[in-house]
C-alpha cells in the first residue's frame, strides 16, 4: 500500500538573468511529502495566468536560446501527489533577459603610410569591462578598447566586448579595415641614422615585380645592392632594411629600379 503524505515546506527558485540568445535556468524547489510529479509553468503577464511548459517535468528547467520578448517572465513549478495530496505551486521567479552590448570600433585614419599610425577606439553600451580583439580574424593582444595601427599590422580588425550587466554580456563590433594609402615616395626612416634604416615603396598589383634597391656613396661609388621580388601577396610597403653603420659619414644615395618597367626612384639617407 503507497502512502501519500500531505506536500509541504516548497523551497522556491530564485530569479535569475541570461544574455540574449544564451540560456537560463531555474531549478527546481524541494517539497516535502510525496510522492509527487513536477510541472514547470510559465507566466506572460505578470502572474495573472499560467501555462505548462511541455515535457518539462524534471528538477531542472532550462531555457534555451533566450528572446527578448521572454524578458520579465515568470517561472514556477506545481507539485502534484496524487490522488489525495493535491497539488502545491512554488512561489514564481523572474527572468530576466539583457540585450546584447552594441559593439562599434572607428579610427580618424583609415589608409597609412610608412610612419604614420591610427588609433582604433571601441565603445560598448552597456560599458564594457573587458576587450578582446582579433586581425583578420586571428586573436592579437590587447585588452583595453583601443588598437594602435601602422604600416606593419593593417588588416581587418574586429573587438568583442564584455558589458557590465549581471551576466555580463558579449557582443562584437563591426569589423574595420585598416589599409595604405598609395604614395609615390621612397620612404627612408629613420633619417638621419646611426646606420640601420629601412626604405619602403608602395607596391599593390596583381602582377609581379622585381625592384633593385642600390646604395650610393656621395662619390657616386655603389655601397650596396639587393634585389626582391614582389607579388600580388606581398604588403604594400615591403620593408627593406639596410645597415650602414660601418661606413663613413655622410649623405648616402638609395636608388630603386623597377625591373620590369624601368622607373627609378630615389632619396637620401643621412648617417651620422
């Protein structure tokens, strides 16, 4: 013989907060008396009235991919020992659903040049109180909201940002290209030098190129000489380093020839 004992003592569960489109769950309360099956219900509109959740009978509800029209809802469970026990409701808890941050990234400068920079700057809303940042859609470091760009890290850049709610919230922001800006200038840095510099120039085709870069001595004597080969793979402004630290002082000249077309270009670097 079953004896069913009166429910009593339902311990309630307790509100709780998701982020849009995560989940949320609620456990269930304990009861004594018993024995008994459980029936989650939901409420739309305050408490007036409430609906069973289908299939969800366990000590666990669990709310998958959360909309914001379930924002403020309401939870509770019925404790029911049949046949002569009845039935008991826990008290209800509320859900409560935060919007994702709304994620933007921005910078004044948008095409570089060699020793140019541009600061990248996020904002959140909700604040955010954590950043993560990734270029051409690998992780890079930084964990504040901002991203200082030059000629060696274009790409595309795209943060993901923490807000302050409780759960705190993800989100990402558009995504944002940082790129050159054609120039035809034979860029030489630093100048006046110590020795070592790098000479750069704006190269971006889907043909291949080859460029000789020749050193020149004041006397017009050739110092030194190197050859590279571009392609349509290879960053605008190749970085070619020379080192000239052992030689004398003085006014050096740098002459790129393009092989294939024959144009020159040229510049000075001081070493001092």
């Amino acid at each position: 013989m079953n004896v069913v004992t009166p429910l009593s003592n339902v311990a309630n569960p307790v509100n709780t907060s998701a982020c849009l489109g995560n989940t949320a769950t609620f456990t269930s309360a304990t009861v004594t008396g018993g024995p008994f099956v459980r029936q989650w219900q939901e409420s739309v509109n305050s408490g007036l009235t409430w609906s069973n959740i289908a299939g969800a009978t366990g000590a666990t509800l669990t709310l998958t991919n959360v909309t914001q029209i379930m924002n403020n809802n309401l939870y509770r469970v019925n404790y029911t020992a049949a046949p002569c026990a009845g039935t008991i409701s826990s008290a209800s808890a509320k859900l409560t659903v935060n919007p994702l941050p709304v994620v933007t990234i921005s910078a004044p400068d948008l095409a570089l040049t060699p020793g140019s920079t541009t600061v990248i700057t996020g904002s959140s809303s909700p604040a955010a109180i954590s950043w993560s940042w990734t270029r051409d859609g690998a992780p890079i470091a930084g964990t504040t909201n901002t991203q200082t760009v030059n000629i060696n890290t274009l790409g595309a850049y795209q943060a993901t940002a923490v807000d302050n709610q409780t759960p705190g919230c993800t989100a990402k922001s558009n995504i944002l290209v940082i790129g050159s800006e054609s120039s035809d200038r034979l860029w030489i840095y630093p100048n006046p030098t110590t020795g070592a510099f790098q000479a750069r120039l704006y190269f971006q085709s889907d043909f291949s190129e080859k460029r000789i870069v020749t050193i020149y001595n004041s006397a017009g004597q050739e110092i030194t000489s190197q050859r590279y080969n571009l392609l349509n793979i290879t960053a605008p402004y190749l970085q070619m380093d020379f080192d000239l630290s052992k030689l004398a002082r003085g006014t050096y000249v740098v002459k790129v020839v393009h092989e294939f077309t024959g144009k020159i270009v040229s510049g000075l670097v001081l070493v001092q």
